[in-house]
C-alpha cells in the first residue's frame, strides 16, 4: 500500500476529504520528525515508539575493487511497534 492507496481508505473511513486526511498525515509526519531531531522519542500508546539510535561502525567490502573499509557511525530512525503491530508475524 502506498501513500494516496492510504490516503484513500483513511478518507472514506472517516468520512472526510482526501486533501483533508493528507494534510493531517503530512503533519503527524512532520511533528515526529521534529521531535526527533530535538532528540526526543515519540511514543504513540497501542502503537509504537520512534527513536534516534547510532549504529555503529562496520566493516564493509567494495565489490568492485574487493577492499575492505569500515563504513562512519551514523544515527538512524528505528520504530519499535507495540500491540498489533508487535505479532503481526507471530
């Protein structure tokens, strides 16, 4: 599914326009993405968690050249889902 095949479903099932129902996803979006950035977690109750975590170094290989270099530490977004989202595949 993607994001107008959302946007669709989430309009008729509440009622409400499709330009309505994107723009409060679009600001849910950028309402986690700012809270991340200041360094909080967002942790939605029956949902799920979003958080800031560094992964760390690692060694990697070119698979041109065959060398192997180690790749920067870097920070990532990591969703942790809670309730249904937890035994999806259980």
């Amino acid at each position: 599914m993607n994001k107008k095949e959302f946007v669709e479903i989430l309009a008729k099932k509440l009622d409400l326009s499709k330009n309505k129902c994107e723009s409060v996803l679009s600001e849910i979006k950028s309402t986690i993405v700012d809270a991340l950035k200041k360094g909080e977690e967002v942790s939605l109750k029956n949902f799920g968690k979003f958080k800031i975590v560094e992964r760390k170094s690692r060694k990697c290989i070119n698979p041109i050249t065959k060398k192997h270099y180690y790749s920067k530490p870097k920070k990532v977004t990591r969703f942790e889902g809670y309730g249904e989202f937890k035994y999806i595949f259980n």
